[in-house]
C-alpha cells in the first residue's frame, strides 16, 4: 500500500470518529514480494512439494533425539513463560490492544517453540558430533600406541636410532592434547541441554553418554514455496500483525497524532517486508548448506577411506622393512585430519538440514490444540487467582 493511500484512510477515519480515530482501519499487510521458488528448487534432494514439516525431527529416525523433543516441549522454561504471556494477553481482552496483543503473544510463544525445537536438534546433532570426533582420536591413539611399540621393539633390536621412537611420541602426544577439549565439548553441551529440558546439569548423562550415530536425515526433502513463509513463521505472522494492527489515537491535535501513527504505521511495514526478506535468507542459505555439505561428506568419505588404506599399508611395510616411519607417521596423521574433517562435515550435513527446517518455520504446530502451559502451572494460578474459564483454552 502507498504510503500517501495509507494517511489518506488515517484522515478519513479521524474525520469520521468523535472522540478518538481508529488508523488504518482497512489496512492490510503489504506485499512482500516473495520469489517464485526457492534457488535450489529442483536440486537433487529438493522437492517443492506443500507440506508444513511439523514433525519434521522424526525424519531423522533417532528415538533419543525425539525423547528429547517431546521432553523439552513438555518442560522447557522459556517457552512456559511465553505461553503465561498468552494467559496474560487473555486477561486483556476487551481492552483496545487485547485481542492484537493477544494474536502477537501466540506467534511470539510458536516462535519460541519453533527455536526450541531447533534449538534441541542442533545441541543434539552437536553431541554426535563430539563424541564420535572422541571415538575417533581415541582409535588413533590406539593404532599410535601400536607404531610406537614397534619403533621401539625396532631400536632394541637394530643399530636404528630413537628419532623414529621420538616422532612416534610426538605425535601420539599430538593425538592425545585433543581428548580433554573434546570431554568438555561433549559434557558443555549435556549440560546445554539438560537446561533445555529444565533439567540439573548431568541429569541427562546416562542417556546421552556412550558413541550415538549422528543424524541423518532424509534422502529428500520438502520445501514448498517462499510464499508459504507467511502461515508457516511465526516471526512472520507477528510482523505481519503489526504492520495491519489499527492504532487508536486522541481527536485531540488530530494531525499531529494521526502523523505520528501514519510513521509509526510505514516503520511497522518496512520491518514486515524486512523480516521476510530475512527468512527468504535463511531458507536459502540454510538449503545451499545443506546440498554442498552433503557433497563434501562425499569426498571425505572417500578420503578417509583411502587414508585407512595406507595407514595400513605404510605399517605393514614397516613392520616388513620396506617403509621408513616417516611414511607411517605422516599417513598416521593424514588418517587422524581426514576422520576428524569427515566427522565434522557430516555434522554441518544435519546442522544445515536442522536450520532449513527452523527457516521454514516447522515444529510449532505442535502446541495445535494442546494448553500453552501445564496442570501444575495452572493449578498454582488457580490457587492464587480467580482466573474463570480464561485457562480453560
């Protein structure tokens, strides 16, 4: 809408009303102009097939990781206050902003559910991530341990110097400087999580610890439309609220207020059409990442295969004579970078596919037809408060 018809309905409706003026009583959410389809439609693994991905962690087929899901909805913090904010916008009802406060507290709360999900997939994803990069060193550091045993099996009985004993040493101690950085990362982001979950830091270490395979998701996904942003975001939806939400003002200096709301009106327009042009960033660049992390798992995959390979081989020929250590220590460490880099490329894999769904903006529809706290909560309320049939819904 024109900035110049959007004052034109301000000043008809101030003539029009005695007392106070509604603005923008027919105001309607501009046009965002979204794309016809998103950069990567049609890639391999991309479909533009309609569907609102509301469950979209079970694509990844991991129990634990859908325990955790339905856990952190069920008891998460954040997202309890958020839904007190919606009983909040409710007691005020009937008052000249309650029923847009109303609408903005329930996307704020599925915004906040939307992020919580991801947030518990992404921390998730992380944990795999770090132990097997653990699992890994850990194997390494076993197979160095073997080459130091017979570089000095090898010294004891040659005329053979300590110089292959002493690069074995350092390298094995090279391998092993990464274990303690990595048991921090894994127990930070247990920890990260149980808060998720509102759980006590270490509760959750039983069912996390141990080497769990890092996610996979489906071979294809998704995406539908840009245009499906504006029913699917909740940040979306509650820009769009704003920049069509009529203001009330005073009669009083009419013209000096009906000014002042026509600004207030075009910055609400100018940060929808911002926010959506925010979201369309994030769908692409998450569904960009995702396509060419997908390719570097690839070729690290064969890479790593091939560092395996002669790994096995330069000790063999060692163990025979026909190989220096200097082979076996630098095909010993190629296998450590190649494993390491494969591990976290097939992390970026989930990670990406993990914030395309949040841009899309799927997990949310979740709360559909469930109460925005629980019993608990509301019978505490109920305790304190008269609150009528207002926590019924």
């Amino acid at each position: 809408m024109a900035a110049t018809s959007v004052f034109a309905s301000l000043i008809a409706a101030a003539l029009l009303t005695m007392g106070c003026a509604t603005v923008g009583p027919d105001l309607q959410a501009p046009d965002a102009r979204f794309a016809d389809a998103w950069q990567d439609a049609g890639s391999s693994g991309i479909g533009a097939g309609t569907t609102d991905n509301a469950t979209w962690w079970k694509s990844f087929n991991d129990p634990v990781l859908d325990t955790l899901i339905i856990e952190a909805y069920a008891n998460n913090l954040d997202l309890e206050i958020a839904g007190l904010r919606v009983y909040e916008a409710r007691a005020m009802l009937g008052s000249a902003s309650g029923d847009a406060t109303l609408e903005a507290a329930i996307a704020s709360y599925d915004d906040s559910l939307l992020s919580l999900i991801a947030d518990v997939a992404t921390g998730y994803v992380s944990l795999r991530t770090f132990q097997e990069q653990l699992a890994f060193v850990e194997s390494n550091v076993a197979l160095q341990k073997l080459s130091l045993g017979l570089a000095q099996e090898r010294v004891r009985t040659s005329a053979r110097t300590e110089l292959d004993i002493q690069q074995a040493l350092a390298l094995l101690n090279r391998t092993q400087s990464s274990i303690p950085k990595l048991e921090y990362d894994i127990r930070r982001t247990m920890n990260a999580l149980s808060v998720l979950l509102a759980r006590r830091p270490g509760e959750l270490n039983a069912i996390l610890g141990g080497v769990g395979a890092i996610p996979t998701g489906p071979d294809r996904i998704e995406t539908g439309l840009p245009a499906d942003l504006l029913p699917r975001r909740p940040d979306v939806r509650e820009a769009a609220l704003a920049a069509s939400t009529q203001s009330v003002v005073s009669v009083t200096r009419r013209k000096e207020s009906l000014r002042v709301q026509d600004a207030r009106v075009q910055q609400r327009i100018g940060a929808y059409q911002l926010t959506v042009l925010r979201a369309a960033q994030e769908v692409e660049d998450a569904l960009t990442g995702y396509l060419k992390a997908r390719v570097d798992v690839a070729f690290r995959e064969a890479s790593a295969t091939a560092s395996q390979r002669a790994a096995d081989l330069a000790l063999d020929q060692y163990r025979d004579g026909a190989a220096s250590y200097t082979i076996v220590l630098d095909t010993q460490r190629l296998l450590g970078r190649d494993q390491d880099q494969l591990t976290q490329a097939r992390g970026r894999v989930a990670h990406n596919l993990i914030a395309a769904y949040r841009a899309m903006g799927g997990g949310w529809q979740l709360r559909i037809d469930q109460p925005f706290v629980g019993e608990d909560v509301k019978t505490q309320m109920r305790e304190r408060t008269d609150w009528g049939e207002l926590l019924d819904r």
